[in-house]
C-alpha cells in the first residue's frame, strides 16, 4: 500500500511540476526553456540511470541473500532427515514428523506472510524449536548417535539462523519497496 501512495504522491508532483513549468513557458520564457531543455537531458539521463543502476545492485544483492538463507535452511533440515537416520526408527519418525510439520508451517503460513509484507521474527517457528528440543533430550546409545546428535543440533541452529535471515531479508525488501 505504501508503494501506491508513494507513487500517487511522485506523480502528483511530477503533474504539478510540468503544469507550472508549461503555463509559465510563453514568449520568452519559452525559448529560454527550449535552450535549457537540451544542455539538461544529458546530466539527468546520467544520473537517472546510475539510480537506477545502485537498486538494481541493491534489489540483486537482497535477492542473492534471500536465496542463500533459503538454501542454507533447506541444507540444514536435509542434514536433521539424514542424521535422524542413526536413531531408532520411534525416534527418527518422530524427529521426521516434526521436520515436516516445521516445512508445512513454511510454506502454508510464512511464505505467504512474507509476501504480504507481514511476517516477522516474532513469530515463533515452534516445531523447529521443538525439534531442537526433542533432539537435544535424545539418549545416544553409542559413539555414532552421539555424533548425529551434536550435528542435528548444529543443523538445527542452522535452520533457525537461516529462517532469520530469509525473514529479515523481506524485512529489509519491505522497507526499500
């Protein structure tokens, strides 16, 4: 809604602008104008497209991180369904359900949000912390249990600390939009 009225507010000035300089533009005035018209295009058409040419970067660089953060989240639940594997089948389908749950809540609640502009870091994701926190109270019954489980838990930061950069990232896409 902002970009709208932001819109609107340039245009309605950009009208108003062209309004005052067109009934002020008669007899000599008018050829005044005409003799700065074209010593001017050429610095504006500069500066237009270096303003141009800094939002594209910008809007590119956001969109990379937002790629990164979707990736990097993405890897780290894969590595929880990997190493849930070396964990007793009760374990690894419980730790799979709430793995899946954590994506279903993505897409079915976040992405949309994210595309209205209205998701925030507030927003809990609750089977993610949930994962953690089952993993963390698993009893590893050998060395190599032990080992998925300390990796799990570093997979699983790693998901709530790419969540936060994907999130913040539309934040950041939000206030520049």
């Amino acid at each position: 809604m902002d970009n709208r009225r932001c819109l609107a507010a340039t245009y309605l000035l950009t009208a108003s602008i062209y309004w005052v300089v067109t009934t002020l533009a008669v007899n000599d005035r008018a050829r005044a104008f005409k003799a700065l018209s074209p010593g001017m295009l050429s610095p504006l058409g500069i500066l237009f497209a270096l303003l141009v040419g800094f939002i594209a970067v910008e809007v590119w660089s956001n969109f990379d991180k937002a790629k990164a953060a979707v990736a990097t989240e993405a890897s780290a639940l894969r590595a929880v369904v990997v190493l849930a594997g070396t964990f007793p089948e009760e374990q690894k389908t419980h730790i799979y359900a709430l793995v899946d749950r954590h994506i279903e809540e993505a897409v079915n609640e976040v992405w949309p949000a994210m595309a209205h502009h209205r998701a925030t870091l507030s927003n809990v994701p609750t089977a993610l912390i949930e994962t953690l926190y089952y993993t963390l109270g698993l009893e590893p019954a050998d060395a190599s249990q032990r080992i998925a489980q300390s990796e799990m838990v570093k997979a699983i930061r790693t998901a709530l600390d790419a969540r936060r950069q994907r999130i913040g990232c539309q934040r950041i896409y939000c206030r520049q939009g």
